[in-house]
C-alpha cells in the first residue's frame, strides 16, 4: 500500500476502455454521507454499452481532507464502471488501509497497474490464495468453488474481448482480482489489460458517499 497522500486538488484524466472510474460503492445511491458497505446492493438494470465499444473519457477530482488518526482523500466520480453503486458526479471519501488487508467486497481506488497508467476504482472480488471462475454463459462467478451471491451487479458478468483473462486462476500472493459493479461496462481483471492487480497499487478503500 502507498504511504504517501494523493496530492492535493490533482485531476486526474482516466480513458478506460469502457469501465474505469465509474459508480464504484456500495448502497451509496444518491443519498449523503452513507457508509460504505462491502458486498451490498444496488439497482440492478441492463445496458447495451459494450466493453470493446466504449469509448468515453472519465474524470476524477481529488482532494485533500484529513479525519482523526487516518490518511484519506475524497474524490468526485465521474463515469458509469461502477453503477448503480456510485453514480456520475458522486464524492466519495477514501481511507488507506492500516492494520487490515483489502478484502473481497472493498471498493479500491487504484494508483495504477502495470498495463494501465490511468487511475481506478474497482470492487476486490478475489484476493491471495483463491481460485477464481467465472461461467460466462450462466452468468455466475465462483470463488473456490463457491458461487457469489453480487446482489450489486448491474447487468451481466460478460468476457471482456480485449485480450481476455484465462479462467480458472488462482490469485498470487500480494495480487486481487477486481471488477466494476456495472459488468457490461467496465474494463478490469476480466482483460489482461487490466489483469491482477497488486497490492501495494491500492491507495485506499472507499469508506463513505459525501455527497
């Protein structure tokens, strides 16, 4: 995990092919200062926005704040990766992980990774030492052997088609497998462009919608 603080009012331009800098929270909705819960709903609807069509630019303004004992930063979301969770133009506050590792159902924002040099926000669906599947056809994604229950998945969990992750896996050590909420329409660990991401790429995790 980085130590050091996301600098002050940066903006930061993020081209994800179709997913990166989106909704990304739980039961966040367009209520104020709700915190966030890991694994937790959202409204889930269809669209017809292709990963491997999507083009449009997203931007996220981050800006220094400080809360007792803990680094964080609250950054204005702008984009669709992880609708319904967060929605376009949400202010959400990030706080860097301390005594605790990331664990499944946190929403990251992530510095970078090694094929990809633009900012995300994601949700960790796999962490260290799982076997991740994912049945395209059934719609179903299974850790050890075990189908989640997404109840915060917008759409269907599609194959990304640029250059597509191979499944099953098993995830290394100091590596999570992370995905946007809005499946149809969010490039992440499903692409090897994306791919597994490391740890220590994590700024924070996102804690509370502001506004």
């Amino acid at each position: 995990m980085k130590d050091n603080k996301i600098s002050k009012c940066l903006m930061i331009t993020v081209l994800a092919g179709t997913m990166v800098f989106s909704a990304v929270m739980t039961g966040c909705g367009e209520e104020s200062k709700n915190e966030i819960n890991s694994g937790n709903t959202s409204t889930v609807s269809d669209t017809d926005e292709k990963i491997d069509t999507y083009t449009e630019s997203e931007n996220i303004t981050v800006s220094d704040t400080e809360s007792t004992g803990t680094v964080s930063d609250i950054v204005e979301v702008k984009g669709y990766s992880m609708n319904d969770t967060l929605k376009n133009g949400d202010h959400v506050k990030i706080e860097q992980y301390r005594d605790n590792a990331p664990q499944y159902g946190d929403i990251v924002y992530i510095s970078e990774v090694d094929n990809f040099s633009e900012p995300l926000i994601k949700r960790i669906i796999a962490t260290a030492g799982q076997r991740i599947e994912i049945d395209y056809e059934n719609n179903e994604v299974k850790i050890d052997g075990k189908k989640l229950e997404e109840n915060y998945v917008k759409g269907r969990t599609i194959e990304i088609r640029n250059k597509p992750a191979e499944f099953p896996q098993i995830i290394p050590e100091g590596y999570v497998f992370v995905m946007g909420d809005n499946r149809e329409n969010s490039l992440d660990s499903r692409s090897k462009i994306i791919g597994l991401v490391p740890i220590e790429k994590i700024v924070g995790k996102v804690v509370k919608v502001i506004s």
